[in-house]
C-alpha cells in the first residue's frame, strides 16, 4: 500500500571493497615480509636482530599499505563497472493514533 506522499527516486547499487581492510592486511603481510627478509640474512651482531628489524619493518609497513590501498583501487575501479540501477520508494510514515498512554516511570 502506497501512500501519497511516497516518493520515488532512482539509486545506484555497486559493490565497494573496504579500504580499510586493504591498508591493514597490506600493512601485517609488509611487515611480515620485512621478519622474513630479516631473518634470511646473518644479523650484525654489534647491532643486533630487533632494531635491524624495527627498522625493515617501519619500510614493510609503508610499502604494504601503499600495495594494499593499491589493490582497493584497482579493485573499486573494476567493481565501479558492475553498477546496477534500482528504484527506491521513500515511505512517510505518520503515526494513527496521538493518544497513547504516558510511559511509566519504574
């Protein structure tokens, strides 16, 4: 049942990914790159393994999330083709009945 006062209007619906999601994943899997390349090669022992690593890490973690916002791009680039139109109808609701009884306090 419509109501008079509905309206209509034409919406688009797409998919979109989350590029939230992109930045972080992208982000872990830099830095998890970064302990693998770490760990590969012998650790000057005057320095020693964690700060050669933070260090890694901190280039790791900026390459990910630039790879993964990347990716989001590339990715909302081609979902943004698949778009499909749909008409949408705003109901005005209005309540029937004013007299309701007052809430009671506890």
């Amino acid at each position: 049942m419509s109501n008079s006062e509905d309206e209509e209007t034409i919406v688009r619906i797409r998919r979109a990914p989350k590029f939230s999601v992109f930045l972080i994943v992208g982000g872990a899997l830099g830095v998890i790159v970064a302990l693998i390349l770490t760990s590969l090669f012998p650790v000057d022992p005057n320095i020693g393994f964690g700060p050669i690593f933070g260090y890694f890490a901190i280039f790791g973690l900026v390459g990910g999330v630039l790879i993964g916002a990347i990716v989001a791009l590339i990715l909302d680039r081609v979902l943004s083709r698949r778009t499909t139109t749909a008409i949408a109808t705003i109901a005005k609701l209005e309540p029937e009945d004013d007299s309701l009884p007052p809430a009671e306090a506890p």
